[in-house]
C-alpha cells in the first residue's frame, strides 16, 4: 500500500517531502525582495535573492516568490524573478519553488499565467485564487506534475469579510457540523473534488489557528498546507504547528518572509525559526 501511496504523489509532493527530510524543515522562506528595502550594497533583487538562497539553502523545505515584489519595478524586476528561479534550478534543484501570485481567471486567460510560471520561470507550485471555480482553474489543475497551492483562508485581518460567510444549507457537507463557512467549503471542495491529479494544496493563515485546526480535519492526513503569516504578522508559530500539523508531524509549509530575508544575519535567523519548529516536532 505504501508503494501504492507513492506512485499516486505527484512529482511536486515528492520533492516537498523529499527536501524536508534531507534538510529537517518544514521552512519555507519568501523571497519577498521588496526593492526600497534591500540594503544599498546590493545592485538588484537578484543578488540580494542570491545571497539569502546561498546562505540558507540548507534550512529550508522551499522558497516563496511573491510577483508583486517583482512586477513593481517593471520589466526589470520579471528579469529578476527569472534569473533567481534560474539559479535556484541550477545550483539548488532539489528546493521547490513557489510563485505567489493568486492568480484566478478564465480557462483561456489562465493558459497564459501557466506558461509563465511552469514554463518560462519553470517553478513547481503556483498560488491560485477559487473564486471563478473549478471550470476556470482547469488549466492549472491539469499541471499534474505541479504544485496547485488554493487560497482558503487567508491571513489578512479582513479574510472574514467573504471567508466567513456561512453558506446556505444547500451547500452543507455531512463531515461538518453547523452552518459550513465559505472557507471551510473551499478546503473540502480542493481537497474531495478537485484534487484528482493529487497535486493540490491550500493557503490556511497562521493568524487564524482554529480555522486552521478545522482545514486540517476537512482535508486529513494526506494534504500539505502552506501557511503564510508567522513572523512580520504575528501568527503563533507553536499554535499553528498544534493547529496543522497531520499525525506524521508534517504536511505544513511555514512560510516566513521579512522576519528572515530583512534581519541583520539571514542565516541566522532561519536557523531559529527551523529550530524552534524542531522543537515541536520532537516532542512526543
């Protein structure tokens, strides 16, 4: 059966799990190269993304691009994002790489958004907004060797706005008791109906731990979580680990960004936040 189980993981999955145990981690840094804040000794986004990979390579389970860093400064700052995805499928291609961008639109629009980011950046995993539904998000679900990350609960103070919507009780889900929220409806949906090509995942915020408890319990065992939110935001790291962690004490992507990239000693500081997940994960 465990065979079985590993020939169904797409090739995304396999590499996330597979750096994780190499490396000890379930951090994920966001390279979130905000141009008006990188030291002025640094010429471009890119060297400074270069510095930060070389100098934490070895703590991480991925690394988190977030375009709009990027897509601020125009042409030059796409030139950026490619040449440090370039560098990290060269010199470290056994890390994943994440392109935040929360796309969502319709099937022949997103068509364009998925060469960009599997073809001409070639990363593993993309951020994609629900919204449109699954019709629209056809074109990245079919990437069955990708990494298809689906914003659920986001970690904004004004997620509740939409996210906690109880919906009416034509859309209620046996598995869950009470009037079900759009978010909760969203993870079940990914993780029982859309997740055919075994290649999806959701965004659950590390400010709303109990919502991520009840992600965790809609989609099981077998489902990986990125959780933005730790550090610069103010989540909890200990009751996020409590909240999402399946019984394996896995399946959670811990992305922090400013709080590790901007800090005096980058290595450093990745190596307190990987040790201070350890710390959870070695308990009994």
């Amino acid at each position: 059966m465990k065979n079985d189980n590993e020939k169904l993981k797409n090739i995304f999955i396999k590499k996330l799990e597979t750096i994780v145990k190499k490396n000890q981690s379930l951090l994920c840094v966001g390279l979130d190269s905000d141009f008006e804040k990188i030291p002025p000794k640094f010429t471009d986004q890119f060297e400074f993304n270069k510095t930060i990979i070389d100098a934490t390579h070895d703590l991480v389970c991925s690394y988190k691009l977030n375009t709009a860093f990027y897509e601020a400064i125009g042409y030059k700052g796409i030139f950026f994002l490619k040449k440090t995805c370039d560098y990290l499928r060269k010199k470290y291609p056994e890390i994943p790489i994440i392109i935040d961008a929360k796309r969502g639109d319709i099937d022949n629009t997103n068509l364009g958004y998925v060469r960009l980011i599997f073809e001409y950046l070639n990363a593993d995993a993309v951020t994609v907004n629900p919204y449109l539904g699954e019709e629209a998000l056809a074109s990245f679900l079919a990437q069955k060797d990708k990494g298809i990350i689906v914003l659920c609960k986001t970690s904004n103070s004004g997620a509740y706005e939409f996210q906690d919507l109880v919906l009416s009780s034509k859309y209620q889900v046996a598995s869950i008791k009470g009037g079900i929220k759009l978010y909760q409806y969203i993870a079940y949906q990914v993780a029982k109906k859309w997740n055919k090509n075994k290649n999806c995942l959701l965004v659950v915020g590390a400010t709303y731990p109990s919502e991520l408890k009840e992600v965790r319990k809609i989609v099981g065992d077998d489902f990986w979580i990125l959780v933005p939110g730790v550090g610069a935001q103010g989540g909890d790291l200990q009751e996020t680990l409590k909240a999402g962690l399946n019984s394996k004490k896995q399946g959670l992507i811990i992305n922090i960004s400013r709080a590790v990239i901007f800090s005096k000693n980058p290595r450093k500081e990745a190596e307190r936040w990987r040790s201070e997940i350890g710390k959870v994960l070695s308990r009994k």
